[in-house]
C-alpha cells in the first residue's frame, strides 16, 4: 500500500496500537502534541519530537543557519507552549552533509540557543552523523506541568469558544514568497518570511492559558486551522463552527493577497507553520479570559468560533452561505483525495 | 572550515561551550551516553538519542524493515545499558521516502516493538514526516536508573581491570560482508550478518553491574575499542593497556578472517556496531565479578586489559611489543589525517 493512500495520520492510526504497552504512571501517550508522564504527586513531564528534513520542511538556499537554529527549537517549544507546559532541556540529532561547513553548525547552533536561551532550556546531549544526502535535525525536548493544568487536544466541550492568540497565514505567505521569489516590498516581504522562518514561541502565554483554569483544549497551529482544529474535534468528539469573519487577517497578509490575487482566509485555514495557539474556553469565562491575557500581555485573543455537538466543522462564510471545511491542511504523505 | 578537519569529536567540543547551562538538577549533560537528571531523591532520569540515516548508517537493501527497526531501538536500549538503566519510554522520528510502503512500515514497527516489548517500552509518540532523499530514523529514549549506581565514562581509576561482555568484531566482518557480498558459507554468513543488523542488546547486564558496586566506569562499544576506550580514558584523565592475545575472538570471526586475510585483532580494536559493554572493574574485585556474572547469566565477561596513569592508549601485541593506539574507529567525518 502506497503511503499516499492512507496519509501521516492514517499512519499513525495504523502504528498505535502496536506501539502502546500502557504503564502506570503514563498520563497520555500518542495523541497530544506532547507525551505525559507522571513525575510525583503534582507534577508531570512532558516529552515531545519534532524532525526538520531539508527539502520537506526548510530549503538551505532560502534560510540562514542562525534562523534555521531558531525554528527548530521554535517548533519544539510550540509543542510544549500548546500543554500549557514549562520547557526543560533539548537533545538534538542532527545529520550533516559533506558540503555543510564548521561556521554554518555554530551559526545553527548559536540560533537555536538564541531561543533556548530565552527560556533556559539546555541542549543537553544528542547525536550527530554524517548525511549522503540532506541535512535533518531533530529535536527532543522535555519540559514540565502541573498535573492539575494539563492542555489536552481532547477537553474540548460544545458552546467552548474557539480562540487564536495573533494573526494567521502570514507564515504560509513567507513561505510562498520564498518559494516564487515574489518581488514585494522590502518591508512587507522581510515581515513575512520572518513569520515563516523564526515564528514566536508562546511559553508564557501558553503557561498563563494552562492555569487561568477555563481553558477546556488547546493544539498549536503547526498545519493550519481546518487540519489542527480537526485534531481538537476528533479528540473531544465534537464539531466546530469557523466565523470566516473572524479570522485575524494582518495588514501585512492583506497586502500580500492583494498584490497576488489570493484570499487571505483560504491561507489562514489551509496555510501550515503559524505556531500560533489555538484553544477553546469555557463559554461563560471568555470575556474574562480576554481581559486577562491582555493585561497579562498587552495583546488580544481572537474569537474565531465555538464548538458545537457533532462532527461536522462548519465554516460561516462572509456571504452568509455555510460550508463543511475538509481539512487542507500540510500532510505530508496524503495524496489529497 | 570544512567538518572532516575537526571530526565529529571535535565539532561536539566546539559547540558544547555553546550548549550548557547549567541548572540545579542537572546531573550529567554532554559527554556520556545518556543525559542524567534527578527525579527525586534516589532516582535519576536518562535521557539518549541516536539517529539512523540511510547510507550512512544502513542500506535499505542490505536490511529487512524489520531489522532495521530493531536496530533502531537495539541501538537506544544500548545507551541505556551502558549507564546501568533502565529503559522506559521512546519516541520516534521518522522521514519517510516516497518509495516506502505501509507494509514496509508495519514490519519496522513490529521489529522495534519486537525488541520495545521485551524491556516495557513503549513508543510513546514521536513525528512522522516525508522525506525527498533518503530514510531517517530518530528514537529519543528515557530511562530511569538509582542515583547511587549510575555507570559513567569518567570513574575509571588506575588500576582498574578493563573488560568486555562478549565477543566483538562480529558486527564489523558482517558488514563487510554485507557491503562486498563477499562469499562465505550461509550458517557464517548468517551469524555474522545478525551480529551487524540484529545486535544483542544487554539492559540486566548493565542494571547487573551498575548494581554490583564493583564496576567504576562503563561504555557500549559503538566505534571500536579504540574508540570507546579513548573516551573512558579522556573523561577519566588516564591511560590504558589493552592485551592483544585477550581480546576475544569468536569461531566465526576467525573463519571470516581466515577466508577474507584481515587480522581479526585489527577489527576488534576499530570495527564499530559491537554494542557490547566496555567497562571497567575495581582492582581486588575482577575474579568475584568474573564469577558472579556468570552464576547470573551464563556468559563470561573478558579481561582485555588494565587502566593506568597517564593518557596513552598501549597495545601489547602478540609479538611482545608495545604500540600506541590511536583511535581508528568509526568517526563520521573525520577523513582521518
């Protein structure tokens, strides 16, 4: 059978009953964007993977090696940011291709530990090898939580809000921009390859969402909208409905569309690589929850929907006509039919 | 600077500087073959990571999915070993070629979870990802261990017995094998082509020694003895003697030296993959460990040789005569100048 035919989570589906022996202090195991185990009475870690292959995820010709450092620790603190998690050290494999020279690791590594740095997290052991052919990196990152303040995908419950904490779409257009070569202006341009290639991490933000206590699920937008909030809906057994009205477009992304003709929502709901977090909240507290967090840091959360009962993700459009949204998502091995 | 100039080695020392911070519960980071960390007051946290890159590592037609899957794991387990843990969990990163079935995928699997289950191991989760080259496979293992029997590579004191758990060479002649299709007879071949693909993997053994009281420094024996032993030698700040006439050469080996005219001693002291437990013993206590290892697991453990002061590595040949080693084990860039 053809991988294409079943896809990455077909996959998965596939694997995990082989894989799972349960033990008695695992607390979740595949399934989340993190592993969790229990350490003592009131803490538990958290383990999670996340692998950057050249030519899949990154091209070396259109990233430095300080941002491609970055956004591979990036995209392992978003997985520990969507637990509401505390991250704790970094191992990295890596292997390297003839051609890769001793300045362009230290830059890599200095990029990494730029952002490991920022959050005390350690690269503390690993495995490097040569590659006949791409370079790859992987990370495994630890971290730890509060029992009691896990995030799961699967809490979500119907009438929970549905929020986004920033803009959407602005790393898929990056990426387009990188891709095409698409001449724009400087400004606008640096703007958005720098959302696609060093994307914020939300630690803090993720930790304050975790203990505010009325978040029900959360999931980091690593493959955009209609593929992450499909995970949300599986888990929890519910559906969701999208306000295409809602949906946070940045002036930057506008002007981007504008200039190549293209809709800024369709990128926001298909457009992968914003690690953003995307998270439901009980359906009485989120007024709260919206002042809080802009106390807390000076920036909004954005409504964007509300889970409903169900299966079905329902996707309001601007014209008044509803939708079923199919997921568009990144996967990587679907075929797309 | 190209990578071949410093070596593997050499490229860890670099940017190890860059790495470390140091925190609290921090017990081992870089420079051992498992992160070490505490759990609580007598346990500890391991912590390894190896990858396994296609051409590099293995050719996927020199290996069945199921084998390479063990091997995956088989190499993990063996980090674990040599700190005298036990292993718990794992996570898998793996970059899949277009090319690759879901049946080639469900054997890599069983083949890990072969060797998974047999120690309680679980794949607790990991990422799935395409690839545009080649395989590549990524297990981060935790395991746990006693803080007062973790085996590290720098407690080696002078004085000490040097010794080794089984024979070695086997992995080395199988992969020649493997590479030349050199033409042996099919019960030879087979075995030696096991020891390559399929390696014993010694978790009790290592819990047995760490457990003993009477081992000071361990290692698995991935690079060669060369190799390994020069990284208890420089962590411990001491020299060696290695015995050419005790270094243990199986039937098989000899047969396979025989037929190809390589000296078997060569490929002991520099052929990589043996994954055997280099260790070792406190100076009175080398025949009681010798004895009650065997009473526990039927197999001997072999003297190869003695810690001493200084940093030479010397092997006393056959002939009576001394020689220097200087590493000659597998090291991924290095071009050996």
């Amino acid at each position: 059978m053809n991988l294409e035919e079943i896809g990455e989570f077909g996959l998965i589906k596939k694997v995990k009953p082989l894989c799972f022996i349960r033990k008695k202090n695992i607390i979740k195991g595949i399934g989340d964007d993190c592993a969790v185990y229990e350490i003592d009475k009131e803490n538990a870690a958290l383990l999670t993977t996340d692998m950057l292959v050249e030519n899949v995820h990154f091209l070396r010709n259109k990233i430095t090696p300080y941002d491609l450092g970055y956004k591979t620790m990036a995209v392992n603190l978003s997985d520990i940011s969507s637990m509401g998690g505390r991250p704790s050290d970094a191992f990295l494999s890596i292997a390297i291709p003839g051609d890769i020279t001793v300045e362009y690791l230290e830059e890599l590594y200095e990029g990494m530990m730029f952002l490991g740095m920022k959050y005390n997290v350690n690269i503390l052991g690993g495995d490097t090898t040569s590659s006949k052919t791409g370079l790859v990196l992987n990370i495994a990152l630890t971290g730890v939580i509060g029992k009691d303040n896990i995030l799961y995908r699967g809490s979500a419950q119907s009438g929970d809000k549905i929020y986004v904490n920033g803009y959407l779409g602005e790393s898929a257009a990056g990426l387009d921009i990188l891709l095409k070569d698409i001449d724009l202006n400087y400004k606008l341009k640096s703007h958005l390859i720098k959302c696609h290639n060093m994307p914020e991490v939300y630690i803090d933000e993720g930790i304050f969402l975790s203990e505010s206590g009325l978040v029900n699920a959360c999931i980091d937008l690593s493959d955009g909208i209609s593929s992450d909030l499909l995970h949300i809906c599986e888990e929890s057994t519910c559906g969701a409905v999208i306000y295409e009205d809602k949906l946070p477009v940045s002036k930057e992304l506008q002007e981007y569309t504008k200039s190549t003709g293209k809709n800024p929502e369709e990128i926001i709901l298909s457009g992968g690589e914003d690690y953003k977090l995307l998270f439901t909240v009980k359906k009485d507290y989120s007024g709260q929850l919206e002042k809080d967090y802009f106390e807390k840091f000076g920036q909004k959360i954005i409504c964007v929907g509300e889970i409903i009962e169900g299966d079905q993700i329902i996707l309001k459009q601007k014209n008044g006509k509803e939708r079923n949204i199919k997921p568009t998502g990144w996967d990587h091995f679907s075929s797309g039919t």
